[in-house]
C-alpha cells in the first residue's frame, strides 16, 4: 500500500505523556502474551539424566520478559524431585554437580559403546 509522506503519521504529534501511555499498554500486551506463552507445554529437553531421586534435564527455557530478543535461553540443566507429592525444580545452571556428571558422562559412554557393536 503506498502512502502519502505529506500526511504526518498520527504518532509524531504525541505528547510525552501519551508515548508513555501507550509504552504502558504495550508492556501490558506483551506480559499477557507471556503470560499465554507460559501455559504452553514445558520447554525442549534436550536431555534427561535421573541421579537417585532427583532428574536433571537439559532444557532451553523462555525467561518470559517482554522485549526478550535472545529467547530461547539456555540449554541448561534443571533438577527436578519429588517432595511431599509435589514436583520440584531448581535451576543449576551450565554444568551438572560433579558428581550426576559422572553418571551421565558413563551413560553416555555405555550408549556409545552398544552403538558400535
Ligand atoms: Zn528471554
């Protein structure tokens, strides 16, 4: 669609007051589609590692903050357990604790190893 560069875009004749109206509701829009984003099913896994009662997994997450270029985040590895019948998760960051290293490095290993043969 052409459009007539005489005719000033109704946007330049804002005072500063309605910009910063108009900044607030689409903060509030970009919130609710966060918002919708967020009931969306669980982020990608990338990989699953269960370590006694506990389950890392590898995950990319969406931080769910408006104007957000660089989402999604990550991959990285979050805990999840079971306490009192509830699940529970808790971010641990690029590197899995030494130890549920261990574990998955030999998994991985043992997996290789079945591939050959
Ligand atoms: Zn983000």
């Amino acid at each position: 669609m052409p459009r007539k560069k005489k005719t000033p875009s109704p946007l330049t004749n804002l005072s500063e007051k309605e910009i910063e109206q108009l900044r607030q509701i689409d903060e509030r829009l970009h919130k609710v589609v966060n918002e919708r984003r967020a009931s969306m099913p669980r982020p990608a896994v990338h990989a699953e590692q269960s370590f006694g009662s506990i389950t890392f997994r590898y995950e990319t997450v969406r931080c769910g903050k408006a104007n957000c270029t660089r989402c999604p985040h990550g991959p990285y590895w979050y805990a999840y357990w079971k306490e009192n019948g509830r699940t529970r998760s808790r971010y641990v960051g690029r590197v899995l604790p030494e130890k549920a290293r261990q574990v998955y490095e030999e998994k991985q290993r043992a997996k290789l190893e079945k591939n050959k043969t």
